[in-house]
C-alpha cells in the first residue's frame, strides 16, 4: 500500500519548528541571565500641541414655507338601504301524512320433524401408570460458612444542636385586576 507523503512532511515541518523555537528561547534566557543590569531606554518627550482656536460657524436660516391649501373635500351623502317589498302571505300548506300499510296474511306455522338423539360415547377407561421411583441420592453434607471477624465499633457522631426554624416570609397579595369584558 503506498502512503501519501503529506503527513510525513507536515510531521518534520513541525518538528523542525518547534526545535528551532527552544533554541531561540534557550538563548533568550542565557542573555537575560547573562546581562547584569537592563539598560532603560530614554522616554522620549511629546512636544505641546498648542489648542486651536474655537470656531464660530453663524446658523443657517430656513426659509420659512407656507403651509400648502388643501382642497375641500364634498361630504358624499349617506348611502340608503333600499326598501324591501312585502311579500303577501302564503297560506299554510296541510302536514304531509304516512300512507296506511295494508295488513300482511298471516302465515301458517310449520311444523318440523323431531330430530332424533344421538347416544352418548363412552370413552374407554385408561389404566392407570405407577409412579417410577428415583434412586435415592447420599445425603450432602451442608456446608457451614466460615466465621467472620467482628468489625470494632465505629463512634457516634455527636448530635447535632436544634436550631430553631426560621419563620417563612409572607408574599404580599396582588391587587385584584378586573376582568375585561369578552370581545
């Protein structure tokens, strides 16, 4: 199977990195140790900057504009509903009435024939099997558990003093709001 070679590379750059990075902090430190006193730049000194004159620029003046005329609209007259006619008065119709069923004959009754019994079966009796008897098995010996160390006593804690409990803050009642009227 071939491999690609970019793992490989990226593997020795950052080696190479890092090494070269302890160098220079190993030399770092053999200059700061070797040094016995750091010599202090001078600061160097900002020349004043002299303020600058505060200046005036006179306000502008707006023109004032004239509020536009705007022309009168015409009311428009209420619209009317139009008159609805009267309809003359019908006459109440008879209620609707079922039809009268005719009666149906009456059928003669049938008389059907007598099915005959069937006989019950006797199912044949079936011997009874003797119980096989199981070889009896030697007698186990039950095996005891061996004798566990007593533990020494673990010391009380002791108890504990009774605080007094605290009585809970009342939460103040909220003013009752009244309810809105359903739109």
């Amino acid at each position: 199977m071939a491999c690609h070679p970019l793992p490989f590379f990226a593997l020795l750059i950052t080696l190479r990195l890092m090494s070269s990075n302890t160098i220079s902090v190993a030399a770092r430190r053999l200059l700061e140790e070797s040094m016995p006193g750091k010599p202090e730049l001078p600061k160097p000194e900002l020349p004043e900057i002299p303020s600058l004159p505060k200046v005036e620029l006179p306000k502008p003046e707006l023109p004032e504009i004239p509020k536009p005329d705007l022309p009168s609209v015409p009311e428009l007259p209420k619209p009317e509903l139009p008159v609805v006619p009267e309809f003359p008065k019908v006459s109440e119709l008879p209620k609707p009435e079922l039809p009268k069923v005719p009666k149906t004959p009456e059928l003669p009754k049938l008389d059907l024939p007598k099915v005959p019994e069937v006989p019950k079966l006797e199912l044949p009796k079936v011997p009874e099997l003797s119980k096989p008897e199981l070889p009896n098995a030697p007698e186990l010996p039950k095996p005891e558990l061996p004798k566990t160390l007593e533990l020494p006593k673990v010391p009380e804690l002791p108890k504990l003093p009774n605080i007094p409990k605290l009585e809970q803050p009342k939460i103040p009642e909220l003013p009752k709001v009244p309810e809105l009227p359903k739109p």
